[in-house]
C-alpha cells in the first residue's frame, strides 16, 4: 500500500496523541478525577509500547499492524473528544467502553505481531488484558442497587448496538450533511465506524458525495469536528488514487489549507492530508496556486512540531519541482529549493532563479543564508564565467544583491571572481557592455574589504578605466577606490595611484553634472589629500579651489561638505596664494555661518566636519599675518573657536587651541595702553584687562581673557590627548610672554590652572612638561603662587628630576630654584 506516512511516522503521531490523551486525563473538564487519572495511567503505558514499536518500524511494517494501529488511533480520537467535553452522560461508562475498545484494538496488534520478540507481545498482552478489564468507579461491589445498574446498562448498550445496526449509509450521509454540531460529531463516528467495518471499499457507500460534503463542513464546523473530518480525509484517501481524484477540487484543497493556520493537531492532520494527495500532478500544481499555501508550510517547517515540520519538508520538497513554487517559497525564506535549481537545473531555470534572487529584498539573515557553504555563491559565479550573456547579467545581478554583506563579499572574493570583473570592464565588445554596471558595483562591494590589497594592482586598473567608463560605472569605480585607498593599509597603494596620475583624473569630476559622481569623487580626493598635501597645490588652479567652495556653499550633503572642507584643510597652510583665493571665495564667512546654524548631531560626519573647519581657521589666523587675523576675527571666529575647545573631539581641540594661539601671540602688540594720548573716547572699565594692562577687545585685540577661553583650555588640560594638552599650554603661554608674565599668572591661578599645570608634570610626555615646567617657571616667580602651590609641587619636580633626561633635568632645576629650593647653578642638574 502506497502511503505517504511511513510507519515510523505514524508510530510517531500515535506517541504525540498518547501523551496529549494521558495529560488531557490527568486535568479533565469533568469533574470525576479518579476514573480519568486511572484511565491515563493506561494510556501512558500504550504510549510506552508505541515507542518500543517505533524502534522496531523497520521489521513491522505490514497491512495487519498498520490496520490495528489505526484503530488504536481512531480509539485515541473518542477518548480525547469524551475528555474535553463537558456535558455527557456517564462519562465514567463511557471511558470504560474507550479503555475496553482500546484493549480489542491492541488485541489485534498482539496477533498481528508474531514475528517480535516474546518480552515484547507479553508487554502488550498484560496492558491488553488490563484495558480489557478496566473498570473506573472505586467500589465495585455488587449490592443490589449494582446489580440493577449493571443490568440498566447492559439493557442501554444493546439498545445503542441495536441503533447502529440499524443506521444506514445515506441517514449518516444526511447527517453529516445537516446535522448540528453534537449531531455531526456524532455523525464522524459512525462515518470512522464504517470505515473500519470496510463498508466504504464495499461499493455500499457514494464516496464522492462523502467527500464532497465532507469538505463543505470543514468550512463551517468547529475545532473540534474539523479535525475529525481531516482525519477521516487522509483515511479514505490513504493509497488509493481513485480516492483522491474526488478530492482535487481547488476550493477542497482550499479549505484544507486554511487548516495550516490552526492549533497544532489540526496543522498537523492538515499537512498529512495535503501530502497524501500530492501524489496527484493536478494536486500539485494547484497547491501550489492557493494563496498563503507556500508560506504556512514554510513557517511549519521551521516550526517546533516535528510530525508537522517532516511532513511540511516532504510536501515543499514535492512542490519545488515546479519553479514557480520555488520562487515562492524563496520569497517566504526558504531558499533550498532555488539554490537546487541555480545549481541543477536547465539553462532557463537558472536564469529564473538568479533574476528572483536579484529582485528580492532580502533581510542580512536571509543574505547570510545564501551565501553560506553550498549556497548560491558559487553556482551565481559559475553562471557568470561559463554562461551566455543572459546568464551572465542575471548572475551579476543577484551576486549584486547579496554582495551588500561582509560575510558574501570575502565568499566571492575567495572564489576569484576579481579577475574576471575586471577583465570584463575592459572589453570593448558591444554586447558585453550591459555587464559594465552590475560588475563595477560588486567591485565596489568587494573593495570595503582589505583582502582586496591582496590583488596588485586593482586600483591602477581602476584608475585607467575612468574615462572609458559610463557615468554609472564611473560611479562604482570611484567608490571602489576611495575604499581602497581608505584601508589603514593601503599607503602604499595611495603612493602608487599618486604616480599614476590619480590626481589629474580625478579633479575633472568636481565639474560633472552627476552629482553622486561629483560626491564619490570629492570623497576619494579627500582620502588622497592626506598623503598628498604638497601634490595638491601644484594641481589645483583657482577654478578647482572656487568649485570646492562652491560644493561647501551649496551642498545638502553632510557628508559631501565635510570631505570638500576636508581637502581645502589639507592644503599647505605656508601657501599664501591659496589663502587669498580662499579668502576671495568667502570660504571663512561660510563655514562660521554653517556652525552657527549648526543643530548640534554628534555623527561621524558631523565630527569630520567640525575637525577640518578648526584645520581652515589655523590658516586664517596665522600669527605673520595681522590683517589676515583681524580679518578672521571680524568675521567672528573667535568666539567660534572657544566654542569648539569644549565640544569638539580631541583633533578639534588641538586645532582650535593652535588657532587660538596664533592669535594671542599678538593681543600684546595690539592692546591699547591705558595711558594712552590718541584715545578720543575712554573706553569702558570692562574694556580693560589686567593681564595685558591695557584696553583689549575681542574682534580688535584677541585676548583670550575677553574671548573666555582661558577656562576651557586649563580644562582640556585634563584630557589624556598629548596633541590637544600641548596645544592648550602653547595657548595658555602667550599669557606669560615677558612683559605680561605676572598678569598671566594671577589670571591662570585664579582660574585653577597652577594645580592643572602640575599634574601634567606626573603624566605627561616629555614635550609637554617641558612646555609645562616653562611655566610654572614663570608662575612661582609670584610669592602667593609659590606658598600656595610650592610644596605640592616640590613633590613631582623632584620626583621627575630624578627619572628624565639631562635635558629636562635643567629646566626642572629653574623652577625648584625660583622654589628656593636649589641654588640655579646646582652641579647636579
């Protein structure tokens, strides 16, 4: 008999409707405990014998085994609908009947199992006779009023034998037809009886008309009597195709499938019955039509019923022949049915395959998933070498789709694939041209990953295929190469793209229309400017610098703007020539407006942004250059460069600190001196400050104390950034120059930075103590300052005399002498 349930399955959905019978016992609905616990103890031992019966599948196998073990199903059915229901009569006699009928069916599998072991058929013998013997109900004495029930239900068992004798096909036809919902279950029960009496394979019974009405109360009915009904389907259906002819209607099969979204028996009964029918081609294919089909059984597949999920393996396995079905079921996440066509498959079924996989959005898992070992990598990338251009476009395509994750992108690298994407960009062959964009957008996938650098010589490639390419194309290569060249390995890679004239073909595309293609190459230009500072102004012109300050004035693009502000801070501050165009093209005046329209994001961008806007205002605030100062700080960008001391990263710091210092190098030489003759009105009293002893202001003077930028750098003193703390202290010097040293002091003591300036000296590296011991030098020179801060201080100078260099050991010695702690001419220092 062919039957899609091997024994070994249905020993396994025997042992699941056991132990949910012996649990369902154990909590009953009915309020008789003791008779339903002492039935599900019984039923826990047939559940014992099943699984002995499951390891020996193999053997026992045959139609009489098989036949008893479906009446011990049906028998499990009865007794898990009598256990949920509420409302019948004696249900104690009626768990009895179950327990005997029970007993009758595994009778039949002890005389069908005479080819087993002895221990084995003695097992089911003594749970045979024990069901066979149930009785539920505690004292079974036999008193008179016993004996009258006993005769009472003997007398009511006859009368329900005798009905049954006399029910015929068509009245439970009709009730199965028109019944209520207790009329129907009942209905089911004879409808199972008959089938085990072989009255359906007797001719008696108009089995299309069963089936037909069958599935219209399927669509109606309830939980309960749906499942029943599934049940009765896969019997009358099991190996016989005649059967299952009557059963191909697409509106049956409908309703059968809404089934797969229901309680866990029911889903199971569903699956069963729906692959027990896919015997049939017609079946098949209209399975695989009904919406939702494909997508419940994957989601059974994965899901935690096992029964269910080998049956749903088997069922997609059946579908997937067809490719449609394929395609769904990788729209639904199960991709084992498209990779099997990508790799076996015709010619035109790969194609198919690999165009859905290039046109579906696909989470990373799912990405994941078809990139692994055995995946669809490999078969994408044969296509692509070995197939005609129709083959080839759809491979590229979908290995375009999947090259957006890490993982995919070193698979595809170790497959060699680099090579021939190159070498395809190369052709001049017509026909291969529509292959240019998808191969030169996995290149740039694959150039994010520093294996790449393994492969001498992409970049130069790259480079000398820019202006053979499309402006598309032109694109990706950009971005590959501005990948490359971002990999912290990759100097030497940037040093060989100098040599091939990286600069002069990319420049060109500062002017393109294109605007993604302007950006990637903007993008690739910055990440050269590094290492190519004095290459730039040689080949920047005016037009180049007025065309980049032109994209920071216009841009929506964060990210655009910062690599644009990017290259014009890396170019040499020294070259007055680019100063002044810069200067002309109002490239200050844009940036501080920026900032002060500036929402405050603290992206990647944003930082990078911010860094290269500190690196532009050291080039407008050289020290050399007093107009160029007083220029800048018109325009207001002082105030903007104490701003970033305490919101910037470390580099912005830095670079706001140097920029800073720049200018108060000369706030001495511009201050107006308070006894002044020239002044035709007196300055106001705020106007004046005391560590310059004159009138400062911050746009006319740059003091640091009038900007209030003394606090934030002895702040950034505190960070563990050498660069930044150095930058501050060259910043907080300009206070101590000789004519002013005595002001500064008090000014940095006031503001708690003698304590600050100490600690660096335990800390820091030896360029910044020695900037530090400079001025400490300076500050004790004032006696409130050496009683307050000598003795803490004596402490850490002694303590660093004795592990720095010679160097650092005379500059110590001048401050432990200010300390009078040491004579200056000391022979140990």
């Amino acid at each position: 008999m062919k039957d899609k349930r091997d024994l070994y399955e249905f020993v396994s959905e025997l042992i699941v409707m056991a132990d949910e019978v012996a649990s369902l016992a154990k909590n009953p609905e009915i309020e008789i405990q003791d008779a339903f616990t002492e039935f599900a103890l019984l039923v826990e031992k047939l559940a014992s014998i099943f699984s002995d019966l499951r390891d020996k599948s193999t053997i026992m196998d045959k139609p009489a085994i098989r036949k008893s073990l479906e009446s011990l199903m049906n028998e499990l059915g009865r007794a898990k609908t009598l256990i949920r229901s509420s409302s019948l009569k004696d249900p104690v006699k009626r768990i009895e009947d179950i327990a005997h009928d029970l007993g009758r069916s595994l009778g039949m599998l002890l005389v069908a199992s005479h080819e087993v072991c002895i221990e084995f058929r003695e097992k089911i013998g003594t749970l045979q006779k024990q069901l066979m013997n149930a009785r539920f109900g505690g004292n079974m004495n036999l008193t008179s009023s016993s004996i009258s029930r006993f005769v009472s239900e003997v007398e009511v068992r006859g009368e329900i034998e005798e009905e049954i004798i006399k029910v015929t096909s068509d009245d439970v036809l009709l009730q199965l037809k028109n019944g209520d919902a207790g009329e129907l279950a009942v209905a089911l029960l004879r409808f199972k009886k008959f089938i085990w009496d072989g009255k359906l394979d007797s001719g008696l019974i108009n089995v299309e008309a069963v089936v037909f009405v069958l599935f219209n109360r399927l669509c109606s009915c309830k939980a309960g009597n749906r499942l029943t009904i599934i049940q009765l389907l896969r019997s009358i259906a099991s190996g016989n195709d005649e059967t299952k002819e009557k059963m191909t209607n697409v509106e049956l099969l409908s309703a059968v499938v809404k089934s797969l979204t229901r309680d866990t028996e029911e889903r199971r009964e569903a699956v069963g019955l729906l692959l027990e029918l896919s015997d049939l081609p017609v079946v098949r294919r209209k399975i695989g039509r009904i919406q939702g089909c494909i997508v419940m059984l994957v989601s059974i597949l994965n899901g935690v019923d096992p029964v269910a999920s080998r049956n749903a393996a088997k069922l997609l396995d059946v579908l997937s022949n067809n490719t449609q079905n394929a395609l769904h079921m990788a729209e639904a996440g199960y991709f084992g049915p498209l990779v099997k066509h990508l790799s076996e498959g015709c010619d035109m079924n790969k194609i198919l395959m690999a165009t859905a996989l290039s046109r579906l959005v696909l989470t990373d898992h799912s990405k994941l998933a078809l990139g692994q070992e055995g995946g669809a990598i490999e078969p994408l990338v044969k296509m692509f070498n070995s197939g005609k251009l129709e083959s080839k476009l759809s491979a590229l395509n979908a290995l375009q789709n999947l090259s957006s994750l890490t993982e995919n992108v070193q698979r595809l690298i170790g497959t060699g694939i680099v090579g021939s994407l190159l070498q395809l960009l190369f052709s001049v062959t017509s026909v291969l041209m529509t292959l240019r964009e998808p191969a030169s957008a996995i290149l740039a996938r694959i150039a994010q990953s520093e294996t790449v650098l393994v492969n001498q010589g992409v970049a130069q490639q790259m480079l000398s295929l820019l202006n053979l390419s499309s402006p598309v194309v032109q694109g990706h290569l950009l971005e590959a190469l501005n990948s490359i060249a971002s990999h912290p390995c990759a100097s030497k890679v940037r040093r060989k793209m100098k040599k091939k004239g990286a600069l002069q073909l990319i420049l060109p595309f500062l002017k393109d229309t294109e605007i993604k293609t302007r950006s990637k190459a903007l993008h690739l230009l910055y990440t050269l400017s590094d290492d190519l500072t004095d290459e730039l102004t040689s080949h920047f012109d005016e037009t180049h610098l007025f065309d980049i300050v032109g994209i920071v004035s216009s841009s929506t693009s964060d990210s655009e703007k910062a690599a644009a502000v990017g290259i014009l801070s890396n170019l040499p501050v020294s070259d007055k020539k680019v100063t002044d165009v810069l200067k002309r093209a109002n490239l200050l005046p844009i940036l501080i407006s920026t900032m002060n329209t500036d929402t405050g994001s603290n992206s990647p961008t944003k930082s990078s942004f911010v860094e290269s806007i500190a690196g532009v205002a050291i080039r407008f605030t050289n020290s050399s250059d007093k107009k160029l100062q007083i220029f800048s700080a018109q325009q207001g960008v002082i105030p903007l460069l104490v701003a970033l001391l305490s919101r910037g990263s470390s580099i912005t710091k830095f670079r706001a600190a140097t920029a800073l210092a720049q200018l108060s190098e000369n706030s001495l030489s511009l201050r107006t001196c308070r006894k002044s003759r020239w002044l035709c009105v007196a300055p106001s009293i705020d106007a004046y400050c005391e560590v310059h002893d004159g009138y400062c202001f911050v746009r006319s003077t740059f003091c640091l104390v009038k900007a209030g930028a003394v606090s934030p750098l002895i702040q950034i003193l505190e960070d563990k950034d050498w660069e930044a703390v150095e930058a501050a202290l060259n910043a907080l010097s300009t206070l101590l120059q000789d004519e002013i040293w005595e002001g500064g002091a008090n000014c940095i003591a006031k503001l708690s930075g003698v304590q600050a300036i100490v600690n660096i000296l335990e800390v820091g590296n030896a360029k910044v103590q020695e900037k530090a011991l400079w001025m400490l030098e300076r500050i004790f020179r004032v006696e409130e300052h050496r009683t307050k801060y000598g003795e803490l201080a004596q402490v850490v100078l002694i303590d660093l005399a004795q592990r720095s260099d010679c160097r650092l050991r005379s500059t110590v010695a001048k401050v432990l002498a200010v300390l009078e702690l040491l004579l200056v001419q000391s022979s140990y220092f």
